[in-house]
C-alpha cells in the first residue's frame, strides 16, 4: 500500500526528499486551513506539522488512516495527544534537532541583556551616540543559575563554562553524579534564586513547572539578577516578572516564549527599557530548521515501512539496537494476549506479564504492551495498536502488571501472561524462544504443552484415555481439515489438554461436532495471526 503523507507547514526540500525517496506520496501545503485539513485528512498516513497548523480533535475524528502525527520541532501544545491517543495515533517529535540552534539564542540573549546591545543598536539607528545609557556587566566570575538541564540546559552550560561562569543547577531528574560531571552544584530553585546573577530556564512547561519563578522567588533575588526565558511561556509568572522589572525588584529580562503568542502590540514587555525580547525564534536557524524536517520524515518512515518508533509522546519507543532480541518476544507476547482472551472469556481484572531469563532482563514494557495489545484486539471495537492497547485495556477497569524474576525455570528465557478475572480465577499461557527465534508456547495453566503459536489452533481437553487422536483426526478429517502440528500435556487427575494447529477454515459446527465426540470435555478455536 502506497501512504500518503500530508505536510501542512512549511517544511525544508530535504525533509520532503525523504519521503520521496522512500516512495511515499507527499502534499506538501503549507497554506492550507484547518477546515480544508478536516475535509482531506482522512486520505492521509502520516501527517507532519510545525507550530502553525493545530491537530484538534474535530480533525484527528475524521482521520481514519492516520497512523503518525509528526512534530517537526520539540513543543506539541498544538496536538490533542488524548484524542489522537485514542484514535491510536502516535504523535512524535524532534527533541534533538534545535537543541544547539536554542543553546546558542539563549546565550545571545544572555548577552544582549548583559551588554545591552538591542537598546544601543536602536539607540544608533536614531542618529545617537550615546555611550552612557549602556554601562553593562561582564558574565565572567558571575553565578549563572540554570533550571532544567536536558538536552539544551547542558548546552547552555558547556558553552557557559568557558565564559568563565559558576553555576548552579536544578532539575529533580538528573542525578547529582551528572550534575558534577557537568561541573554544576546542585541546588534547589529557592537557592539558585538567591544566589545567581543570570538565571534561564530549560523545563518543560508543566503543572510542576509553571509560575517556577513567581513573585515570592523573584523577591528572594539579587537586584542585580538578569533572567532569561528561551523555553515555554508561563514557566516564569508574566504578571509577577512585569511588577518585578518595573520595581527595579530585578535588573533584566530576556525572553523569547510567551503564555500567549504573538505578545499584544502594546505589551510592556515591547517598552520596558531593561527587557530585551525576541519572537519565539530560538530554534529559527537554517540548520535546525533543516535537521528537525529530516529527523521527522525519517521517524515517520520507519513507522510506515514497519520499523522501529522513536521520539513517540504517546507510545513505548523501544531502542533500536534492542529491536532484533525485543521484536520476536513482542511477537509471541501478542500472540499469547491473543490466546488468552480467546481462550477463556470472562471479566479480567489484572494483567501481569511475568519475565525470567537471560534474554529478558532488559526492559520489557514493550513486549508487556504487545501482550495487551494482542489481549485485548479480539474484544475491542476500533482499531487497537501499540499507542491505545494500555488505555483502552485500563478504561475496562484492567490493571497492568510487569515483574521480573531471578528463579530458573524449566526453560532459559520465559515470559507468562496471567490473567486474573472477578471471581478470583486465573488462566495463565507460557511461552518461550527456541534458539532464540522459534516462539513456542510451553505452559498451558497447569499443562506443559509445545505448540507453535500461529495460525488456527483447536485446543481441547479430553479424558487421558486411548483412541482419542484417532477420532479427532477423522473427525477434522471428514470435514477436509488438515493436522499441522499436534501438542498435548497430562495432569495427575486423567485429563489430557490438546493443542492442534490446523490448515482449513474452522467453522462453529466443526467445534460443535468434536465437543459431542466420546470422553472430550471442552473444545475452543483459537485464531493467530
Ligand atoms: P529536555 O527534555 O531535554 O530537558 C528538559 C529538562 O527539564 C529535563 O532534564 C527534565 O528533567 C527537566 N525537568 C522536567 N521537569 C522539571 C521540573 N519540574 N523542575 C526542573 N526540571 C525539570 O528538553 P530540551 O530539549 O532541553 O528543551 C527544554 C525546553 O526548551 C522545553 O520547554 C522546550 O519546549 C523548549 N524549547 C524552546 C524552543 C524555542 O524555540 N524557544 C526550542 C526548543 C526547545
């Protein structure tokens, strides 16, 4: 199948050459509205977007192919992620791609506030040489307190360093260890507040987030302090900063994000002689803007041609050097999920995925998501995928489970999924990897069996008695069903559990007729993929 792909902003020749190359479609519209998207967009696999065009939920509903929605660029405040979420739609970005490009525009901003250069150049544009409105302060020997320190924070402290700053850094998320390494002290936000002559921000915006520098922090400042915003609106409290810049509370600001953009015409943050502002252009530079359109056509064509999915917001990436030791234990898992629901109805209450071996002690919350994803597709309406399956398998008031064990077991590698239902009841499936590529499901609840799991499956259990092969294959026989492969456990108590894979369709009426044959007790049909 061909996939069109829909590029409703302005994206670089490079990028669109990707998927060119990768012989997909490309409409590359970078004028088109959003009531033109919702009447199109159904045509459309992936759609790419920057800051201009808006993935709301009215467009995502009529989206019935979409399987990717590309953010050429880092912030996705302009995609519903929970209506494409549910659509099972992964939305994706390019965290790496203007890291370098914002690092830089953060500093240029540190020192335009510094050596206040935007107000001497406007100054020199009206015909002036004044020379003694700009008295500036030197970064060298001061303390830069830096807020975040992901990909752009440590940018800005490499280059930060050998200017000859201190600095002081807070971010909950990174080890001390690293801190260190970076050459950072580690300190909490109150006390890079008090301390530092320049401070910027590098976090997300979030609930924790936002307002993280507020009236109350501003007021713990050095009058001296300079604070820089090249990161999202709202991080520092804009009604707060205002009061504090015309107080004279602090010396400076300098911001390129906004809460809302574009800033009013009349905004004080335009007039205020001890701000300079820039309009959300960290990330313009050619290079970034290059980089990011290649990184998301490339992302998007590893989704459609099957591959790896990295950068997802909404969906577990796994890491592409794990893939070839992940991907045959995501296919069994799926398989057995698949197994499970057919096999046994009933309402399920928790799902856990149980890991031992070698092989597994990485991270398996990919091969657990393809176990619900395969769990939970033979009962669900709608399309079910990698992005929806967890949601859609908790909305039915299912906990998900994953745990790892040290014991060895019968079998090197294993991976079980059990379920647990209402009453209390559990069913439970087993399988493993034979040389490390033929899945194999072993364990059955308390039967250890062999199977191979794929295609159409009869699975019985019948009295541990002779002659029960027998009329089981003439039965299927009769009605030109054809044995594969045949696997059966024992128990104690004198029953026997049997699993056929079979070539041929399987209707009801052939289950029907093998559950009135002599000494069987049940019989299921099970369909894999
Ligand atoms: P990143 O994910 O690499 O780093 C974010 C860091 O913030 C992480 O280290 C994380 O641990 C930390 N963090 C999260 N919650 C925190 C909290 N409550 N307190 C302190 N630290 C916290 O992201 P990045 O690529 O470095 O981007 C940083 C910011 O820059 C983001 O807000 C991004 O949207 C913004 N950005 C802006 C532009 C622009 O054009 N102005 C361009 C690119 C990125």
């Amino acid at each position: 199948m061909t996939h069109k792909i829909l590029v409703s902003d302005k994206l670089s020749e490079d990028g669109l050459a990707v998927f060119t190359n990768a012989g997909f479609e490309v409409d590359h519209l970078p004028e088109i509205t959003q009531d033109e998207i919702k009447e199109c967009i159904g045509e459309y696999s992936a759609w790419v977007i920057r800051s201009r065009s808006r993935a709301t939920a009215d467009i995502i509903e009529n989206a019935t192919k979409l399987q990717v929605i590309g953010r050429a660029g880092v912030g996705i405040d302009n995609v519903d992620t929970v209506a494409a979420t549910q659509r099972g739609i992964i939305v994706m970005n390019t965290p790496g791609g203007n890291t370098t490009s914002t690092a830089e525009h953060t500093i240029s901003m540190l020192l335009s506030l510094a050596r206040k250069i935007p107000q001497a150049y406007i100054s020199m544009t009206e015909g002036k040489w004044d020379k003694k409105s700009f008295m500036g302060v030197e970064v060298y020997g001061k303390t830069l307190g830096v807020m975040g320190l992901g990909r752009i924070g440590q940018e800005v402290v490499r280059r930060m360093k050998s200017f000859g700053m201190q600095v002081l850094g807070y971010d909950p998320f990174i080890p001390d260890d690293r801190m260190r390494q970076l050459g950072v002290e580690s300190c909490t936000v109150d006390e890079i507040c008090e301390r530092a002559d320049f401070i910027t921000v590098h976090t997300p915006l979030s609930p924790e987030t936002k307002d993280l520098i507020n009236a109350a922090r501003l007021s713990k400042m050095k009058k001296t302090v300079r604070i820089v915003n090249c990161a999202r609106g709202g991080i520092i409290n804009e009604d707060d900063l205002l009061v504090a810049l015309k107080s004279g509370q602090i010396a400076g600001a300098a911001l390129d994000v906004f809460m809302s953009e574009p800033i009013p015409a009349d905004s004080d943050f335009r007039k205020l002689p001890n701000v300079v502002v820039t309009p959300h252009i960290a990330a313009s530079t050619v290079e970034a803007q290059e980089n990011v359109a290649i990184e998301v056509a490339n992302q998007i064509v590893d989704v459609l041609k099957g591959g790896v999915v990295r950068n997802a917001l909404n969906a577990v990436s796994v890491d592409p050097e794990l893939l070839p030791v992940v991907g045959p234990w995501m296919d069994l898992a799926d398989k057995m999920g698949a197994f499970l629901t057919q096999f046994r109805a009933g309402k399920a209450v928790k799902l856990t995925c149980r890991y031992s071996g070698p092989q597994l002690d990485i991270s398996t919350s990919a091969i657990t998501t393809a176990a619900v994803q395969g769990f939970v597709r033979p009962i669900a309406e709608g399309p079910v995928n990698f992005v929806n399956a967890r949601q859609i398998v908790r909305d039915r008031g299912v906990e998900i489970i994953e745990t790892h064990h040290s014991e060895v077991y019968q079998y090197e590698n294993l991976c079980t999924v059990e379920v647990e239902y209402e009453d209390g009841s559990l069913a439970y499936i087993s399988g493993t990897m034979f040389t490390s590529k033929h899945p194999r499901i072993v364990i059955l609840n308390d039967k250890h069996i062999d199977a191979v799991p794929e295609g159409t499956l009869i699975v019985l259990e019948n009295n541990d008695v002779p002659g029960i092969i027998g009329r089981v294959g003439t039965a299927l026989g009769a009605n030109n069903i054809n044995i594969g492969q045949m696997t059966w456990g024992r128990t104690d108590e004198g029953t026997a559990m049997t699993v056929i894979n079979v070539d041929g369709a399987v209707d009801d009426g052939i289950i029907e007729k093998l559950t009135e044959l002599p000494d069987i007790k049940w019989v299921k049909l099970v369909r894999l993929s």
